[in-house]
C-alpha cells in the first residue's frame, strides 16, 4: 500500500461565492508543493462579486426604504379619512 499523507484546507464560505478563499487555498498549496498557480484572477472576480453584493444589499435597502415611506404615506391619508 502507498503511505499518502493526507490534510484538509478549509476555508470560510459565505452565502454566495467565495474565490478570495479559494486563492488562499491555492497560495498555502503553492507554498506546500512548490507549485506555481498563479491567483489574481481569483482575487479580482471575487472583488467583482463583492461590488455586486453590496450593490444589490444597497439596492434592497432603498427599496425597503421607499416601501415603508409609501406605507406611511398610505396610513397618513387613511387617517384622515376615519
């Protein structure tokens, strides 16, 4: 039988895609192994996917925003009518 070392690498995983901790897998890989892979594509999508996180959570906040707005222009109006 072969003797393989084995190791796990773990890292953190938000909801949605997490490619900065996929590069720092790979990084600790390369220093392990010698290796060569090269990571800023990784590290550039996942500034990509974290500009559009933010802009989706800012663009629910202001629509949450307005809706609420709305409601209590809604509820102001009504109440003038009791």
């Amino acid at each position: 039988m072969h003797k393989i070392n084995a190791f796990s690498l773990i890292t953190y995983v938000y909801q949605y895609l997490n490619p900065e901790g996929t590069a720092e897998i790979i990084k600790k890989l390369n220093m392990l192994y010698d290796l060569k892979i090269d990571t800023d594509d990784l590290i550039e999508r996942d500034k990509e996917i974290k500009n559009r996180v933010l802009d989706l959570a800012d663009k629910a906040h202001h629509y949450h925003k307005n809706q609420l707005g709305e409601a209590k222009e809604a509820n102001k109006y009504s109440q003038l009518y009791q």
